[in-house]
C-alpha cells in the first residue's frame, strides 16, 4: 500500500478515515491480568482469540484502519520480557491476529503500531541514542516484513526518537502517521512546541501528523489554537484516571464523543478515532456521525 493510495481513498469517502480503539484497556476492564514489560501485547499470547475478536468488533463498528496490538513488542521492551520466541515471531505473530481479522473485508487497513522506545509518559529516559535508533529502526522493518501497511508511530513525545522515526521511513519510502503525546502547555515532553514538531515532521513526507492519548480537554485547547496546514487527525483518551493508571475505565462516552467530532470537523482531519477507555461503541459512534 502507498500512501497516495489512502489519501486517494479517504478523499472518494469524503469523510475522515475512522482507526479503532483500545484493546489493552479493554482487556484490562474485563479482568486480563497485562504483563509488566509487555503491557498489552502479551494478549497476542494469552488471549489471542479475543484479540482478534476485537479487532472484528472495531471493524463491524465501522473501523477503516486497525492497528496491531504491537505497542510493547518493541526490541527495548522485548529484551525484558524472556520470552521463548525471537523478538521477530513475537511480532509477526501479533501482526498476523490483525491481519486475519480483516480477511474477507474491503479497504480496510492494518497500521502497525510503534511505541516509544521506553514509557510512553517518561520525561527522562535511560537509552542511549545508539539504543534508540536501533530499537525504532529493527521495530519498523519487523512491523512492515509482518505485512502492515503503515507505520503508526504513537504516543511519541521525544524530538530525538521523532526525528529517527521520521527519516528513517522518509529515506526509504515507508508509509507512516506520527501521533504525538503533548502536554497541556501544548509542547511534547522534551519541550519543543507543537507547531515546531508538526512542521519537522510534513517536511518528511508522512501520510499524516496526530495526536493521540490526551484528555479531550487539552485537545479543546489545541483546537482553540491551532490551524491545521497539514493532513492531520486524533484519537483521544477515553479513560478516567491518570494516564500512568493501569486501573482503566471508560471516563469519556461514545455519546460524549459526538461534541469533540463537531468541535473538531472545522479543522477537517484526516483520521479519526479513540485511545485508552474506549471500546467499538465508540467506533460505531464516530460512522454514524459521519454518516449522517
């Protein structure tokens, strides 16, 4: 898949594209104990059958883009786990639980999911720039060598890993989304501004920029501020609680949702959709607002 292509797509829909929701809060809800490295992504283990089913339930809600429950498989987090598997099964395997889900569907898509190197909300980190470049880079390659047809780099919220995320897929013509974290001074967490990061990376032939994990209250502000130049989209939390809680639930409703649609469509995004707390009632929410 090319990048033309999904921007050609989503122009004939005339709508935005609409990506999935959670699955690991999800999980979590109802009572899947996650693993301390792995998070979410020991699900494409323990559960993979519900894994699936979910991936289903987004795309029968009205989901174009699933992403692959792949937000822990990456080599820095991988190495902490001990798993019996190579680091490129594990991924292959995750890859393959979306992948099967869309079988027998049309223009639905797969984005694979690449996470920070190291916590999503960690101001500080511990690797190195050698280390962080190489976790990103092999994450990447196992991503598309799974099959994915795009790179959904999320919760980025670093420059330096921005930066290696974006050349690298620009200099050798991977189709990918970086969807930053930001804080509610709206700058990510190594404290450059949002406009800053935003032109950086449209300089590198991305298929979009998003923004993803925030509370619907900092969005508001970004809306209040901000003209989108660039395609762009977002999918928010939909959780109560602290973003470090593990204890997840649903603290934004899919009717609730609806006012951050309307709020929102002015700036005409490219993509839309919902992160932590959120279930498929949330997807088949967004279709039917756009629907109508």
């Amino acid at each position: 898949m090319t990048a033309k292509y999904l921007i050609e797509y989503k122009n004939e829909l005339g709508r935005p594209l609409i990506l999935d929701g959670a699955i690991g809060s999800l999980l979590q809800m109802e009572g899947e104990s996650y693993h301390s490295a792995l998070w979410s992504s020991y699900y494409n283990i323990t559960a993979s059958e519900r894994v699936i089913e979910l991936h289903k339930n987004y795309i029968s809600s009205g989901a174009d883009i699933i992403t692959t429950n792949t937000f822990r498989t990456n080599p820095a987090t991988f190495e902490k786990a001990n798993l019996k598997v190579s680091n490129q099964e594990f991924v292959k395997r995750s890859v393959e639980l979306a992948k099967t889900a869309i079988q027998g569907t049309k223009n639905k898509f797969v984005a694979g999911s690449n996470p920070p190197a190291e916590d999503s909300y960690q101001k500080r980190r511990i690797l190195n720039q050698k280390q962080l470049e190489l976790n990103h880079k092999s994450h990447i390659d196992m991503l598309f060598d799974s099959g994915v047809d795009f790179v959904l780099n999320e919760t980025q919220s670093h420059f330096d890993e921005i930066k290696i995320i974006t050349e690298y897929c620009s200099k050798n013509n991977l189709p990918y989304i970086v969807s930053l974290f930001i804080s509610s001074d709206l700058t990510i967490l190594s404290g450059e501004s949002l406009i800053k990061v935003f032109e950086f990376i449209s300089e590198h032939s991305p298929i979009a920029v998003g923004i993803n994990c925030i509370y619907p209250e900092i969005f508001i502000k970004l809306l209040d501020k901000k003209n989108f130049t660039q395609r762009w989209g977002y999918y928010l939390n939909c959780g109560s609680g602290n973003y470090n809680d593990f204890n997840i639930n649903e603290g934004v409703s899919p009717q609730e949702y609806i006012g951050i649609l309307k709020q929102s469509e002015s700036k005409n995004p490219f993509f839309v959709g919902t992160c932590c707390g959120s279930n498929p009632n949330h997807t088949k929410v967004i279709k039917g607002y756009y629907d109508e």
